[in-house]
C-alpha cells in the first residue's frame, strides 16, 4: 500500500525563515517514518496566492493536496499540523480531512502543538531551551498570534501556568487576549526592568518582524520601550526549537498508534 505523509503549515513567504522553520518540522517529521513519501500543504490563501504570483511556486491546500494523493493511488495517509493552538486552521483542515475520508484506507491527522495538558508543560520545557539568561528584573515576553476563535484562551492557559510556576516569561497576542497593554501593566507592577521578544509562532514572519520588533508607533518593542521597559527582539520560530520539532512528530506518532488502536 502507497504511504504518505503531508505536513500542513499556515505557511509563509520568507523562503529563509520557510527552511529554517517548515522545512525542519517537516524534515524531523519524515525522518520519524521513513516508509511515507512526503507532501506539503499551506492553509493561508493569501501566501498560496503570494507564493505563485512573485516567486511561480504552487503549494496546495490540505483539500488539493488529499485529492492528489487519493488519484496518485495513496491508500495511508498520515497528515501532521504544524498549528499552535486547535482554532480556525486546525478546524478547516479536520473538516477537510472527514470529507475526504471515504477516498483512503487510512487517514490520520496529529494534534496542533497546544492540545493537551502535557503539551503545555512540554512546550514550557521547550522554550527554557532557546530563552537567554535573564537577570532576576528580567523577562520574556511570548507574541502569540491569537484568534477569534475560542481556542485563543490556549494563549492565556500558557501565560497563567507560567505564572503560576513562577516561570520567568510572559505570553500575549496580536488579535485576541491575551493583550499587550495589560501585560506591560502587570510587568510593571512586578518591577520587571527589561523584556526580550519572542514569537510564540512556528515562523518569525510578518506578524514577527512588523507587530513584534520593528520600529513601528504600535509595535510591542516601541510600546514596551515607551512603557520604561527595554524590549529586544528575537526573531526566532518555534520551528527551529529541537524540542517543538519533537513535539510536532510526538503528536504525528499518537494519531498512527490511535488508527492502529481502532483497527485492531
């Protein structure tokens, strides 16, 4: 039986921050199950369209994607998210992938990286791993992208476990609570007396370099600067944490096992 494995990211248009970000999931990820061939798929429109206008690249839809692999004779598929939390994207391709069903004899579908209670103390685990030294006064700050889908509280989960475990970073995000405004309040109330800026996303992209970092009126390194809390960036993916990478291919391997489980 022809075997495959397709890797669905939001996406991105930064071919570098693609390499080190997506093609390193996807890289660990086919490594992790050898006997697949690999496939990818974006869910965002808008870098599908970018990506064939500027550059002549066609990446599929997770849906275009499914019926190639169907009329290619592909009768297990395994298929892997790369999404942060369980929201629009994440529910856009479930849809998909149970439209489809009846065209494979095996589909399986792993988990966004923000699922389960374990994910989150992984992901914590994770992110101690690429955070610089911090003096006491000091933390990160975790840019989320946030939703308007009720998934968005996954973004106040980690921040409130964070301080909770009195872990030394803080999580906020660009469309949806938590806000940034707040979080500059609470760290001044603390005495926090500088931040470094991370994205809590798989890449560092617009939302990175435009909302987080730049020089903008309204960007969090202006807003926290303006506040008397010096801010420096980080324009670092969570696609290049080895440990995020692991989890991505944890999740891949517990939907396989869960299939096996249902067919035994």
């Amino acid at each position: 039986m022809k075997k495959a494995l397709l890797v669905v990211s939001f996406g991105t248009s930064y071919p570098e921050t693609c390499e080190k970000n997506i093609v390193a999931c996807e890289r660990e990820l086919a490594a992790s199950c050898p006997e697949r061939d690999l496939f990818r798929a974006f869910t965002s429109g808008m870098i599908i369209r970018k990506l064939k206008q500027r550059d002549g690249i066609e990446i599929d839809t997770p849906l275009q994607a499914l019926q190639k692999l169907a009329e290619q004779g592909y009768q297990d598929v395994a298929i892997q998210s790369l999404h942060i939390i369980n929201g629009d994207e994440y529910e856009k391709i479930a849809n998909e992938v149970q439209s489809l069903r009846p065209l494979f004899s095996r589909l399986t579908l792993g988990a966004p990286l923000l699922s389960t209670h374990d994910d989150y103390v992984d992901l914590m685990s994770a992110l101690r791993l690429q955070m610089p030294a911090l003096t006491a006064k000091e933390k990160v700050v975790f840019m989320g992208h946030g939703a308007s889908h009720h998934a968005f509280a996954a973004y106040a989960c980690l921040d409130h476990m964070m301080t909770a475990q009195q872990f030394p970073a803080r999580v906020g995000a660009v469309e949806s609570y938590p806000e940034v405004d707040g979080l500059i309040a609470s760290l001044q109330r603390e005495g926090v007396s500088a931040v470094h800026l991370m994205p809590l996303m798989l890449v560092a992209g617009d939302h990175a370099i435009n909302d987080m970092a730049s020089d903008e009126e309204d960007s969090w390194k202006t807003l926290f600067n303006a506040a008397g809390i010096p801010a420096t960036p980080w324009l670092r993916g969570l696609g290049e944490n080895p440990q995020v990478r692991a989890m991505f291919v944890k999740h891949l391997h517990q939907a396989l096992n869960e299939t096996l489980g249902e067919a035994a």
